[in-house]
C-alpha cells in the first residue's frame, strides 16, 4: 500500500511538472522513500551547453535527489541532499542531453516541494 | 422508498459494468518489457536501425521496483530519436537520397510530436530538423552522442 501511495505520487510529480517545461525551471514535488530508489519518468532535455541542473526543497525531511539518463538507469549522478538552498544535482552538461531525476533518503520518507533548474544556469 | 433504492443500484451498477477496465498504474520490469516491444511495433525504424529490446528494457526498466504503466514510451520516443538521426548519417554517408529524404521527414514531422510533457526536447527536434535539411546535422549529432550511447543497435 505504501510503496502504491509513493508511486501515485511519482505519477503525480511527472503530471505536475510537465506543464512549465518552456522555462528553464520549474517547481517540482518529489516523493522520497527510505532505503529505495524512486525513478520518476518525465524528462527533461539541456538546450544551453554547460548548463547545470540545480535543485532547492522546502522544508520537509532529509531527502537526496540524483540525475540519470532516462533510458539508462546505470548512468546518473550522485545523489545528493537537499536543502533550502538551491544546490547542483548535476554540473556541465551538454547541450540536447535529456535526463531524468531519481528520490531517496537514507532516513525516512515523504514528499516535498521545491524548485528545479535545469538550462541556461 | 424502496423501489427508489433498487433503481438507483441499478443506475450504479449499470455505470459500472459501463466503465472500461481499469489499466494498471504501475508495471514491474516483465510487464514493462512487454509494453515496450508492443509500443516499438507502432514506431518506424530505418534500415539497420532497430534497438535491441531486450538490452533497452533491461537499462531503462523498473528493475526489482515498479515503474509507472506507460513509462516506456518516454524511452521509446528517445531511442526512435537516435534511430532517426543516425539512419539519416547512416543515408548521407551511403549516398542514398531516398533514404535520408525518408529520414528528414521523420525528423521533420515526427521526432518534434514526441514528449509534449518536454517543450524544449521538442523545440530542439525542430531545430535538429531544420539545421539537417540546411546540411548541418550538428544538433543531432549531439543528441546522438548524449542520448543514445547505450543502445544496442541490431
């Protein structure tokens, strides 16, 4: 029942963050489980060469979030821990790379909202 | 009262035998393998540009968690991405006209549809398209070179 409500919410978070895509940001809800991957599924593509994908979460639990390759799941970036202030998921990507974006935490679990900056920064 | 009860079990009952079957929200990696060879038969693929599926569900799949139904075509729209670019080099290298006409229209009129949810991936398929009708297949080589390392070609 659990791991269903969390993948409800991935659903949810493709759904939601699909629509401002034009902009080079957008804001984003992310489920996180304890212990377990979540891969969500919407991607994502880098016009601006060089362009760094940075992430910023509200308050709401200590949560990782890691870039990879949307149809390669054994070729992403560290994860790494969110915080209220914006940080680099990733850095330096090439221009027309799509990526996708994956959840976990090493201590418990739950769903935050935040902000997602993925071209031109 | 009672009568009243009964129709509208009735109303209900009818609505629901109505309804379409529910689709799975989630699929573990078996079912998504299977979604993903159904979904590539709908697709067309240039000579000599065909993914191996297996490989492709076995990377981008689920694995021992559940992936949400439909999660496939994001993967599919990808790869027939690749495919397109490269069967339109494959063509120019070869001097086949007929092919690479073939290949630009896809990439004209197909590859900028895929993934509405990514307005920039589609903005830069148009853009791919219209620089590999000028001549300059740079944008595609880079979304080749980015994007499609990891397919198996067969």
């Amino acid at each position: 029942m659990k791991r269903a409500l969390v993948g409800l919410l991935a659903v949810g978070f493709a759904m939601l963050s699909a629509a401002p895509a034009q902009a080079a940001s957008t804001t984003i809800t992310v489920p996180f489980k304890h212990n377990q991957i979540t891969w969500f599924t919407t991607a994502r593509t880098i016009t601006v060469a060089g362009s760094d994908i940075d992430a910023q979460v509200a308050y709401g639990g200590i949560m990782q979030l890691a870039w990879y390759k949307c149809g390669d799941r054994n070729t992403r970036g560290a994860f790494v821990r969110m915080e209220e202030t914006r940080k680099h998921v990733g850095t330096n990507f090439r221009a027309g790379t799509k990526f996708c974006l994956a959840s976990n935490s090493p201590y418990t679990e739950g769903t935050v909202g935040g902000t997602l900056w993925w071209s031109g920064n | 009262m009672e009568r009243q009860l009964i129709a509208l079990l009735a109303v209900v009952l009818v609505s629901g035998c109505a309804a379409p079957p529910a689709q799975p929200a989630f699929v573990d990696q078996q079912q998504y393998a299977k979604a993903m060879r159904d979904s590539a038969s709908n697709l067309t693929w240039p000579d000599g540009r065909r993914p191996d599926l297996d490989v492709l569900a076995e990377k981008s799949g689920p694995g021992p968690d559940k992936a949400p139904a439909g999660s496939e075509r994001i993967v599919l729209e990808m790869t027939n991405s690749c495919a397109w670019y490269l069967g339109w080099d494959d063509a120019r290298k070869r001097g086949d006209q007929a092919a690479e006409s073939k290949a630009l229209k896809v990439m004209d009129e197909v590859l900028p549809k895929f993934s509405p949810e990514d307005p920039d991936g589609q903005r830069y398929a148009r853009q791919a398209a219209a620089k590999a009708k000028a001549g300059d297949g740079s944008l595609a080589a880079d979304y080749v070179a980015n994007n499609c390392d990891s397919v198996l070609w067969k």
